[in-house]
C-alpha cells in the first residue's frame, strides 16, 4: 500500500467521528462505551476486524474508554488501509454504545 498525503489523510478522518490525528504517521481513535463490559466486548469485535483485514491496531483499554491507533508501518505511514479500518471501528461501535 501507497502512504497516502497529509491532506487527503486530513480529509478523511474529518468526516470520521472519533478519530484525529495523533501525528504524521498515526492516527487515533476514542471510544467511550457504555461499561466495561461493553469495552471489551467492542475491543474483541475490533480483534475480529483486524483479523479479517490483516491490519491490527494499537490497544489502549481503561475502564469503558478504549483507543486505537493506527498506522501501516510497512509503508511508513497512513495508508487507505488506515482510513477503512477506522471506518469499520466506527461501525462496529455503535453496537456498544
């Protein structure tokens, strides 16, 4: 994969609830669930995800808040794969909000 520009990277995650820029190479997602039940079942549903992509992020679990980050390290940087990945969180967690 093809790392993707700071502005179309910029573009993307504008229109994507929960995630920012955490630099030039990362970006960041953060969800706070309804419990910590809730957290870690969406962080085994983000597990399913990443496995099905073969693009797995960062984990930070505390209490009902988890965060995720992402970056394709093999093309040093944000790539589109990033961008859907994040996507397919954002989906996911409204099963568990």
């Amino acid at each position: 994969m093809e790392k993707l520009p700071k502005a179309i990277v910029d573009e993307a995650i504008s229109g994507l609830e929960n995630w920012d820029r955490e630099d030039e190479k990362w970006i960041r997602g953060s969800y706070k669930l309804g419990s910590f039940k809730d957290a870690m079942a969406f962080a085994q549903q983000v597990a399913v995800i990443a496995e099905e992509m073969d693009h797995h992020p960062y984990f930070i679990i505390d209490y009902k808040k988890v965060i995720l980050r992402l970056s394709t390290l093999d093309a040093g940087g944000l790539t589109e794969l990033d961008i859907q990945a994040a996507k397919r969180y954002n989906e996911a967690s409204l099963a568990y909000l």
